[in-house]
C-alpha cells in the first residue's frame, strides 16, 4: 500500500507527449496535438505519472488495429488514446469503482466508447491485439500468465508498473513465458515495456 501511495503523484496538470496533449478541460494549450480532456481525480493512471506516462510513449510509437485491452484501466486514459492510434475495440478493466467511475466520464466527455468492467480480466474467447497493463508487482507478474493466454499471435504486451529495483523480477516472469521485451521506454526510474511472444 506505501509502494502504491508513492506510485502516485499528485498535482495534475497536463502532459505533452510527441503525438497527444493530455489536460484538465480547463487547461490550455497542445497546439497539433491529439486532446485528450481527464476529468482531475486522485486515481492512479491519470497521464501524469511515470508508468502511465512510459505506455502512452511506447504506444503511440504505432498505429493500432483491432481490438485494445487497459488491465488497471484508472481514468481510461490509455484506451483514449488507442482509440485515437486506431483501434476499434476498446475494454478497460479496474478493481476500484471509483477508476471506473472516473473512465466513464472520461470517455464520455472525449466522446468515445470504451467497454469499461469492474474486475480483473474480461471473460472472452477472442484475443486481444494489444493489451496494456499498468499494475505494481507481485499482482503484474501474477497476471502475466493470463495476459498471454489472451493476447493474439501477433499481438502486443504493454507492461508497467515497475521501475529499476523490482525489474528484474517482471523480465524473468516475461522469459520463463516465452515472451521477450522488443521496445523500452524509462522515464523518472520508471519502466515501461512493449513484450511480444518470442518467435
């Protein structure tokens, strides 16, 4: 609980990022940028933080297709932007009532749908082209398993949550599942990683 409180950082005000300008709706700016309004709320993932921050990079490195998955959605911010990266599919998924409350108005008030749940994982048979997971360790590392099982072939992994010290533990979850890390992006000591299965 300490690790996740200092996980947090408060103070929310906008992020910039090469391809979106993350702001309250009353702030200002992000000229050429794709906006996208978050409603302030003290919920973990709300673009301002470092993991949170390492994803939104990673992600918009690509042009998505088919159909996104956020495992510890917070204010949905990811599946904001996958919507806008071209994905048409689009679930967040939260343990807390009060991120997905705060996803909904978020997706309301950017005008996108997104299938948002209460719980850990969707219960489906299709595969995920991406799927993202902003989740501290153990429950990360935990969750891998299942995240594999349903990510497509050809799909990709989204991981943070973790920074420098608790690593090495994540990677060699990825390895002993035959996964392997392709892209990494670090910002403050903060990790994130794009995880593909190995070929």
């Amino acid at each position: 609980d300490t690790l996740w409180k200092e996980a947090w950082e408060p103070g929310f005000s906008s992020l910039e990022t090469e391809r979106f300008f993350i702001a309250a709706p009353s702030i200002e700016g992000g000229e050429g940028k794709i906006r996208l309004r978050l409603i302030e709320s003290q919920v973990f993932g709300s673009g301002q933080h470092a993991t949170t921050q390492a994803l939104i990079r990673l992600l918009e490195k690509r042009t998505g297709l088919g159909r996104f998955l956020d495992v510890g959605t917070g204010t949905g911010v990811l599946c904001l932007a996958a919507h806008h990266l071209g994905f048409d599919t689009l679930c967040g998924t939260d343990i807390e009532d009060s991120a997905i409350l705060n996803s909904q108005e978020n997706a309301h008030l950017n005008e996108i749908s997104i299938e948002l749940l209460l719980g850990s994982l969707p219960v489906t048979d299709k595969p995920w082209d991406a799927i993202a997971c902003n989740i501290l360790p153990p429950t990360l590392t935990d969750l891998l398993q299942d995240l594999k099982h349903r990510l497509a072939p050809h799909g990709s992994l989204y991981l943070a949550g973790f920074n420098e010290a608790n690593a090495e533990g994540v990677l060699a979850e990825i390895t002993r599942l035959h996964l392997t890390v392709a892209d990494e992006c670090k910002v403050r000591g903060w990790i994130g990683w794009l995880v593909t299965h190995a070929k």
